[in-house]
C-alpha cells in the first residue's frame, strides 16, 4: 500500500477477484482475506491490480459480485 492506493496483485480486480482453483488456492482465505483485509481499508483508495483496469476499494466493495462487502 502506498499513499493513496494499494497494490492488489492477483488478489482482486476490477468485478472480479484471483483465481482459487489452482493447487495452491483457497476460495475461502481469498472472500476472507478481501473482506478483513482490503474492504477495512478507506473506500476511496485506488487499487491497482496485476493487470487490467484500476479500480477502488468502495466499487469493489459495491460491485464485485464474487466477493460482496457484508
């Protein structure tokens, strides 16, 4: 995290989330990790993940229909 943003990896992206079906993933630590972690963070923090577009932590929180904000 830097001033202003976070740096999501292949954690989160925009409308969608990391892929949990390879060998090491884990659907439930991912939805866990998303909502204790990022969606704790200021809604109006910019994320940028590994590829593709940019988004915030309040879109996602709102939108992302893989991991909804409780």
């Amino acid at each position: 995290m830097t001033e202003g943003a976070v740096f999501s990896g292949d954690t989160l992206f925009r409308m969608n989330v990391g892929r949990w079906d390879l060998p090491t993933g884990n659907q439930e630590e991912l939805e866990r990790s998303l909502r204790e972690r990022v969606y704790r963070l200021d809604p109006k923090l910019e994320v940028y993940p590994g590829h593709g577009a940019k988004t915030s932590v309040g879109y996602e929180m709102r939108y992302n229909l893989y991991v909804k904000a409780k």
